[in-house]
C-alpha cells in the first residue's frame, strides 16, 4: 500500500493543529516539547513542498 501524498492544505492544517495545542496554558513541558519537535518537521515538509511547487512555476515562466 503507498503511503498518500501530503499536501500543502495537510501541512498547514497539521501546523494550526500543533500551534492550537501548544498555547493551552495546561500543557506540561513535555508534551511541549513534543509538540515542538512535531512542528519542527511540519515546517521542514511545508518548505520542502513549497520549494518544489516553486521549481515547477521557474520551469513553466518563459526564460526572457
């Protein structure tokens, strides 16, 4: 079975989600931490697709 693709709405959708969870007051530190470290590599997938999206415009604008 392949692994579904992610895209940009996910991401985001994973980072607001994270965001949310880590300005509850009653948080404990660990689970900060967690949630940090999780958010850590929603960002490095959001820059990673938002890279490649780029790549894709560069090749389709005509070169002047």
């Amino acid at each position: 079975m392949s692994k579904p693709q992610t895209n940009y709405q996910t991401l985001k959708h994973q980072l607001d989600e994270i965001i949310a969870s880590l300005q509850d007051e009653q948080l404990d530190i660990d689970e900060a931490i967690k949630l940090h470290e999780q958010g850590q590599k929603v960002i490095v997938q959001l820059e990673k697709y938002l890279d490649k999206t780029k790549h894709r415009f560069e090749v389709i604008k005509p070169e002047k």
